[in-house]
C-alpha cells in the first residue's frame, strides 16, 4: 500500500506559494521598481531680473541725468565748478542745521507722542488700536495749503488779542527765525510725519509679543517704567530707527509750510538759488539724496544691532536649563 501524504504536506506548497504568486507580478512590473523621477522645472528667474533692472534704471537714471547736467557744461566739457562753490556757498550751513535741529525737535516729539500711545493700546486697551490708527492717519487727508492758511491766519490773529498779556512774549518765541518752534508743532502733528511714524512703529509691536514680555517683566518684580525702557524698546530698535528716518527725510524734504510761513530751511534755500545757480542747486539735491541714503544704512544696521549676551548671562540661562532638565 502507497502511505497517503498528510495534510499538512499538501497545504505547505499552497501557502507558501500564495505569497510568491501575490508578489510576483508587483515583482515584474519594472515601473513598481524603478523609483519615480520628477523634472525640476527652472524657476522663472528672468522676469525678477527684469524687474529689478526696471527699478534700477527708475531711480538711477534720474540721478545720473542730473549728475551728468552739474557736471558738464556746453561749450566747455567737464567741470566740478558745482561742487566746489558749494564750500562757500551763502546761507547753505545756517540752512542745513535749522533744517537738522527742526528734524531733531520734530523726532523727538513724533516719538514721545506716539510710542506711549502705542504702548498703551497694545498693552491695556487694544479695543481702542482702530480709534487711534484714525486719528493717527488723519492729517493725510488735510491739504498742507489749508493748513498754512489755518497757521497764518492764527499768526495774524496773535498781536491783535495777546498783545498786552503775558503770553505775547510766548507767542513772539515760537516764531524765532533762528528756530522757529512753530514749523515744530505742525511738522509732529499735521504733517505728513505722524502717519508714517504711527506706521512704521505699529510694525514693531506686532513682531513682538509684548503683553507676555510686560507680564513676564511684572512677574519678576520689575516696574513700569523698567520694564517700557528695558524690556519694550530694546525690542523696538528697528520700528524707531525707521520712523526716526522717515521722519528726518521728510523734515529735510518739507518746503509749502515753511515757505509760506517766511522761514528758509534747507529745501526753501535750495529753491531760492535755483534761479541764478541752477547747478549748484541740482548739485545740492543729488548731495542730500545720497546724503539721505547714507543717513538710511547707518540707521537701519543701528537698529538690527544684534544684541550682546554677557558671559555671565549665558552662564545662568545654561545653568538654569541644566536644573530644568535634571528636575
């Protein structure tokens, strides 16, 4: 008698092929093999390029047209004649520092003004960020005409009632042509200032959580007035040195209100000698831009200033992550 094969002699072959079968057709398949290649698509570069050449060439070829018209002069060739009279120019320095002290004042108090009030609204009352980001933006739809009318008329209006009071003195000191106080108040205020400061700082809260530095100042024992000038605006370096340029330029920039007010700052003078030395005045705006843009990149890398770490403060942060870990 032949011994019949057992059971499980015949379910071996069966399970141990189900597999092989299941797999051999994934197996053949050489796309299932292969790994998948993508094409890399080239990035349209030429038109960034494109852009940045246009912007260039918007900016630069102004400036090099009116470099080129100082500097040459029909009939004659080349000549820095514009440049070298500017040394001894007439009024150009008395102008240019009333100009700087007005643009100082006028920092100075957009800042004093505008940081507490920002302060104050990101920290304790943030319903009231819409009521002030309108006030604030309001004096762009104020024409600056309309507001040298509104100056003069006040300046007119001052000798006749204030004349036998105390404050007529006062009054006189703010319209001191050596540097005149009253371009100050409208400049901080009115002008065109307020806005692109109020701008410019409201970027510097938002980067920053500060409700959790306040708090975590307030946690360690510290004051209100430690924490606004320790912990607040070491943070807002960047904010400040930007509005403190936008505002600077636009002070240096300004001509309606104090042209209309009698005073001769910086772009007033510049005006007034474009007549008779047309040179020297394209001369002295092409100096003040790149003045201005100098004035820029000292401003911007003093307010990314990369802040310093004491070796006794890194020592401490370590330790105390140490003793956080172990515990």
């Amino acid at each position: 008698m032949t011994p019949t094969p057992a059971p499980n002699d015949e379910a071996a072959p069966a399970t141990s092929s189900a597999p092989a079968a299941a797999h051999t057709p994934a197996a053949a398949d050489p796309r299932a093999r292969a790994p998948r290649r993508f094409r890399s698509r080239p990035r349209p570069r030429v038109w960034r390029g494109a852009v940045l050449a246009l912007a260039g060439a918007y900016f630069l070829l102004p400036l090099l047209a009116s470099f080129v018209f100082t500097v040459h002069v029909p009939g004659q060739g080349i000549s820095f004649e514009a440049y070298t009279q500017l040394l001894g120019a007439e009024g150009l320095t008395r102008s240019l520092l009333l100009s700087l002290g007005l643009a100082a004042a006028t920092i100075t108090a957009s800042l004093l003004l505008a940081v507490p009030a920002l302060v104050a609204v990101r920290i304790g009352s943030p319903r009231l960020r819409p009521v002030v980001e309108v006030m604030c933006m309001m004096p762009l739809v104020v024409p600056p005409i309309a507001l040298v009318t509104g100056i003069s008329t006040v300046l007119r209006w001052g000798p006749e009632h204030l004349s036998r009071t105390p404050l007529y003195q006062t009054f006189l000191a703010v319209q001191n042509p050596d540097f005149p106080l009253v371009l100050v108040l409208p400049y901080t205020v009115l002008a065109p200032p307020l806005p692109f400061v109020y701008r410019s700082l409201d970027a510097g809260p938002r980067a920053v959580d500060v409700p959790t530095l306040v708090e975590s100042a307030r946690s360690c024992g510290a004051s209100r007035p430690y924490v606004v000038l320790r912990v607040i605006l070491p943070n807002l370096q960047a904010a400040l040195a930007g509005a403190g340029f936008l505002t600077l330029a636009l002070v240096l920039g300004e001509f309606t209100l104090a042209s209309l007010l009698g005073f001769q700052p910086f772009a007033v003078w510049n005006v007034s000698i474009s007549g008779a030395h047309a040179r020297m005045s394209v001369a002295v705006s092409v100096l003040s831009l790149l003045i201005t843009w100098l004035l820029l990149l000292l401003l911007s890398r003093a307010g990314t200033a990369p802040a310093t770490v004491s070796p006794g403060t890194s020592r401490h942060s370590r330790t105390s992550r140490t003793s956080g870990k172990e515990s």
